[in-house]
C-alpha cells in the first residue's frame, strides 16, 4: 500500500475494515520505516505503530503483532510494547533490513520469548 494511503487511514477507518470483513484474526496496520529516513520519521512512525498496537486490543478477535523498524533500537522497542501488551504471535515483514544484511544483528536484542518461558 502506498505511504500516501497508510498515511491517510485511522484507526477508525481499521476499525471499519475489521467489522465489516470479519476475519478469523487480525494484524495491527502496516506502516513505514525505512532504514534511509530520517531518525525522526521512522521513530514517529514506530510510535504509530505502538499506538495501533494499542488500539487494537479492544478487538475481540486474535491479534498477530507487527514487528517494524528502521534499526535494532526501533525493533527492540516495538516487540517489548506489544510483549507487554500481551501479544503473543507477530509477522515481520523485513525485506529492506534484510536486503542491507542487517536483519540477523537485530535479533540478539530483542527478548524473543513464548508465554510457556522457552
């Protein structure tokens, strides 16, 4: 989805997408983060993407996490948050972290645990 539209669209307008297709689970929204953006534009948008996390949970169906980030600080934070938030699966599309070989020097960083402690 271009950048333009995932900029335009609210919570609210989820939301609506949610009730009106019913599916059996749910991702929180796509949002940018590009490693080449400035640090301030890839920290808002991962803000963003806590804030939707957050969102999120008052839906009554299961919800899978999104993992993004322009580096390991930003990823880090966002697996916490939802972590804490209590999400427990998540999708993390990476295909430009992974294209610059910076992918596997994130992994070390981030508490990668199940809710059974292994």
């Amino acid at each position: 989805m271009p950048d333009e539209l995932i900029d335009k669209l609210s919570t609210k307008d989820y939301l609506k997408l949610i009730e009106d297709l019913r599916p059996d689970a749910t991702m929180i929204p796509d949002n940018y983060t590009y490693s080449d953006d400035p640090l301030f534009l890839s920290w808002s948008q991962t803000f963003r993407l806590i804030s939707f996390a957050n969102d999120f949970l008052k839906l009554d169906i299961p919800l899978i996490g999104l993992v993004k980030g322009a580096n390991a600080l930003q990823i880090d934070l966002v697996v916490r948050k939802q972590m804490e938030m209590g999400y427990v699966s998540f999708a993390m599309p990476a295909r430009e972290l992974f294209r610059e070989g910076q992918l596997s020097s994130s992994f070390p960083t981030i508490p990668l645990r199940t809710p059974y402690g292994v």
